[in-house]
C-alpha cells in the first residue's frame, strides 16, 4: 500500500499511547478480543498490500515508457514484500494467512471494480490518492497497537516510491495540458469518497475490529476522537492535491 511524503501524514501528531500500545504482543494478545481485532487488521492489511501489487503491475502496461514501465513494476515488487511480511507474521502468530485474508476479498475489489483508472494518469493518482487515505487510516489505529504489532503496521505501509513519482508525472502532464487537472481533481474526490465508504464497510461488518476503534479494546477512539481522526485525513488529502496541482 502506497503512502505520501512522511510529512503529510496525520499521524505526525498521533494520539497519546494507550496502555495497550505500552505493551508487546505477547502480553496484549491474552486479551482474546484484541488478538482477533489484530488478526482481522493484519488480514486487511495482507490483502490491500497483495491487491496493489497486482494493480501497480497492471498499471505498467499503461505507462508510456519503458522507464515508467520499469519504476511500477519496481514499486510493485516493494509491495509484494509487504504482503510477504504480513503473510509471515500471520503465520508466525499462528494465524493461516488465506483465512485471515479471505474477509476482505470482495470489499478490496469491489473498490478496485468500482474505480478502475481509464488511462495512466488516473491510474498514477489513484495510487497516490486512494491508497495514502487507507494508509493514513491505518496509522492512526497503528498508534492503539502493542509495539510489536505497530512496528510491523508502520513499516508496511512506508512509501515505495509512488508519491513523489506520481506528483512529478501529473504535474507535467498539467503543465503541458492545464484542461487534465479538472478531470484528475474530480477523479481524486471519487477516490476519497469511495475509499472513505469501503473501510467503513469493512469496520462495520467486523466486530473485533469496530469494537477496539471505539473504546472497547485497546483504548479505542471515542466520537470526539473519530471525528478529529477524520479531519486529520482529510486536512492531509488537501495536502496531497496541492502537491499533485489539483483543487480538493
């Protein structure tokens, strides 16, 4: 899963640790409603991380040279090993990863069926766009976790590369035809929208997981907390179209 420059994301200003975040795995997963949310959250994690391999290189075939061509197919491979450490943790844990996974499936493609890019550019600020928004959700449950499992959540989700290849393609693509930003702006706002409905499914339709977001394990967000998270990820999507020379 591909995420913006470290700069942009709400989690600059996490909220404080709770006592759950204060401990390791071993320790927090006695807790067996905790240890289901983590799986379920891992699961989620694997299979955005093995989906977006397949959609980078996919993209490739629409790039229109070889060197772009080669620069996803280098950046699909970096979020296969992401899979791969999601995978093996899984396992590690005592967890078969398919069946970790296997909740997510039709949410992670009905997202992917419901905004298939037209052309290399929307492909480019999908990437950049939707995907940060999911990334920067699952940093802010990141900062709930035990250590372990947050050192994992957090290096999987470090950026490949996409974000700032992303920025500087679409703004020359901008530069040379101003008339792309309005059909690229209004592409990204789709974006957001449709990601922003698909993790709420995904929540609501998980109970371990919906129940440690708010307050019921792992000192969850209460309201206030959900609504200012989600000003965070708002404020830095804003952030991430000004980079991309698009209007919010």
């Amino acid at each position: 899963m591909t995420s913006s420059d470290k700069p942009d994301h709400p989690a600059d200003a996490p909220a404080e640790h709770t006592s759950v975040a204060a401990l390791d795995w071993a320790t927090a997963s006695a807790d067996p409603q905790y240890r289901a949310a983590v799986v379920d959250l891992l699961g989620a994690l694997a299979y955005g991380e093995l989906a977006a391999f397949e959609r980078l290189a996919e993209d490739a075939k629409l790039a229109p040279t070889l060197e772009d061509k080669a620069e996803l197919a280098k950046m699909a491979s970096a979020e296969f090993h992401h899979f791969e450490r999601l995978r093996d943790r899984l396992a590690e844990i005592g967890e078969e990863p398919t069946f970790a996974m296997e909740p997510f499936v039709a949410a992670y493609d009905g997202f992917h069926k419901q905004t298939a890019p037209s052309d290399w550019l929307e492909g480019l600020v999908k990437a950049y766009v939707g995907d940060s928004i999911a990334s920067d959700f699952y940093r802010e449950v990141a900062a709930r976790l035990d250590s372990d499992t947050r050192s994992l959540v957090l290096a999987v989700l470090d950026d490949t590369g996409h974000g700032g290849f992303a920025v500087e393609k679409v703004r020359a693509a901008i530069d040379a035809d101003p008339r792309v930003g309005g059909r690229l702006a209004l592409w990204a706002r789709r974006l957001m929208g449709e990601a922003l409905s698909q993790s709420q499914r995904v929540v609501a339709d998980r109970d371990a997981l919906s129940t440690m977001l708010v307050g019921g394990v792992a000192d969850g967000f209460d309201l206030a907390e959900v609504g200012k998270m989600f000003s965070r990820i708002t404020e830095a999507h804003t952030k991430r179209m000004a980079a991309l020379g698009l209007a919010a």
